[in-house]
C-alpha cells in the first residue's frame, strides 16, 4: 500500500489543466466499463468490423493518452495558457473521435473506412479531421518535450522516447488508413481488421507504438522513487527504452511480412526476448522502489 500510495502521489495531476485532462481520461475510463457490459450482453462478440470491442479499445487508449499528456504538462516548463489550449484541443478532438465511434457501434454501423453510404462517410470524415487536430496537438506536445525538456532527467527520456513512439505510431496509422481505403475500394465492403499480406494485423505495431509513452513514464517515476544508483538508474531505463522499441520493431517485421501476431516464427521469438528485457528492467525498478520505502516499517521492534 505504501508502494501504491507514493506512485498515486507522482501520477496525479498538479495544475488545473491537468485535472481537466485526467477528468476526461476518467470519463473514458468508465465508458470503457459501460461497454463491458454491452459486449457481454453481445454474446462477447469482440470481432467483425461492428463490434462494442471499439468503444472499449479506443476509450482504454484515448483514457491513457489525455491522462499521459497531463502527466507531461506538468513537468514541461511553458506558459500556462499554450498548456491550456494544447489540453483542450486534444481533449475535445480525441472526446469527438471516440465520441463518433461509439456512436456508429450503438447504431451498428461500422466506423472505419465505411464510406458505402452518404451519412457513413460524413461521420469516418469526422473522424478524419479529429485524428488531424490530435496529431498536431502531439507533434506540439513532442517538439515542446525537445525544446522545454522537463527537470528530471529520467522523465525527459521516458517523456521524448515515447512521444517519438508516438509520432512513429501516427505514421503507421497513416498506412492503416491507406491499406483500409484500398481494400474498401478493390472489395466494395468494410474490412473486418485492416491487414497486410496473409495476416498481419495493421493495428498491432500501431497500438505497441502508441502506448510505450505510459511503459516509459511508469518506469521513469519508479526508478526515480528508488534506491537504485543513477548510474543504474539510467542502464535500466536504457534497457526499458531499448526493449521496448525492440518490441516494436520486430511487431512491425512481424506484421509486413504477413504473420498473425501470436503466429511463432523467428520475428515473435524478437518480440518476446525484447519484452523479456522490458519485463526485467521494470521489476528491477520495482524492486528499488520497495526496498526505499518499505524496510523501515518492515523491521520488528523488540522491547525488553
């Protein structure tokens, strides 16, 4: 509990921009939740292009994204009205993009690349413009991380390394859109999952690429809570940084040549041997972390 509670007081939001953004991942949060519900009543019906599946998924990752950039705007030095303008704009642009997709799966429509009919093709263009405004509001966000690094050394790596994951993840959504458009165009239907050769799943480098930034920030906050050396300190955060992109480098090799994500092949025994690393340097960083905060109230007192 000690343990929870310190994390809880390095992740929380300091300035009332940051509320404001941790006020919308709660809300998407708890959207997530109610589509759980609407899934199960679904008969779990998690694939097909019309699922309560993308409510969930994209509320989960637009959730951990605003409370990420609020996380980020606290530590980044800047005046306080660009923060608030950059929170804002993210918040009602991506709360419009998960807003249309939730939308279009309670009205059983799919919401990707179906523009078949007039009103379909308004909303995924919609959708469209959002994912612009959100994409400049992350460009914004990662040239300020570079330029207005934040104090704390190690939360300016996790911070830099995970927005260049992201900006990486914006490129591949970017594919996604095109291989999407090309098969709505060659087949004259919506794609169940948008893939690439036989069965490699577009989204899956895309969703490793955009969630490292939370991976990085977690062990940034833990490492720096520890009793870990800096010297170690910054080896282990290397080798997070390092594994992780790993992960996405051979998710990416993975996909393109046409393998399904859990299909084995020389490409999942990278991925695996990379998050292996991952996995360590994060539980090392656990470790410190316990051994700072704990021994003390752990130790008996002996009275004679």
């Amino acid at each position: 509990m000690q343990i929870l509670r310190t994390l809880g007081a390095e992740l929380r939001p300091i300035t009332r921009t940051s509320r404001v953004l941790y006020w919308g991942a709660a809300f998407w949060l708890l959207s997530a939740a109610v589509h759980m519900v609407a899934l199960a009543a679904d008969d779990w019906a998690w694939a097909g292009a019309v699922s309560f599946r993308k409510p969930i998924t994209f509320s989960l990752s637009i959730g951990a994204l605003l409370a990420t950039t609020g996380w980020a705007l606290d530590r980044l030095p800047g005046r306080p009205r660009s923060k608030s303008v950059l929170a804002w704009a993210l918040l009602v642009s991506s709360t419009a993009e998960v807003g249309l997709i939730t939308l279009q799966a309670w009205r059983g429509r799919a919401s990707h690349f179906n523009t078949l009919e007039s009103g379909d093709a308004v909303i995924f263009a919609a959708m469209g413009a959002m994912v612009g405004v959100m994409s400049l509001c992350l460009l914004t966000l990662f040239v300020w991380s570079i330029r207005r690094r934040p104090l704390q050394r190690l939360d300016a790596i996790a911070l830099i390394a995970g927005l260049a994951l992201v900006m990486t993840g914006l490129g591949i959504g970017q594919w996604i859109i095109e291989l999407g458009n090309e098969y709505v165009a060659s087949n004259g239907a919506v794609p169940d999952t948008v893939t690439y050769g036989q069965d490699g799943v577009a989204k899956f480098p895309h969703a490793v690429a955009f969630h490292g930034v939370q991976v990085f920030i977690l062990a940034a906050v833990l490492l720096r809570l520890g009793s870990l050396s800096d010297r170690a300190r910054r080896r282990l955060m290397t080798l997070i940084v390092s594994g992780y992109i790993g992960i996405l480098v051979f998710a990416s090799i993975q996909t393109v040549s046409g393998r399904a994500p859990l299909d084995l092949g020389p490409w999942s025994l990278g991925m695996t041997l990379s998050a292996a690393g991952v996995l360590v340097g994060g539980l090392i960083a656990m470790r410190g972390l316990r051994t700072a905060t704990v021994p003390e109230e752990a130790a008996p007192v002996s009275v004679a």
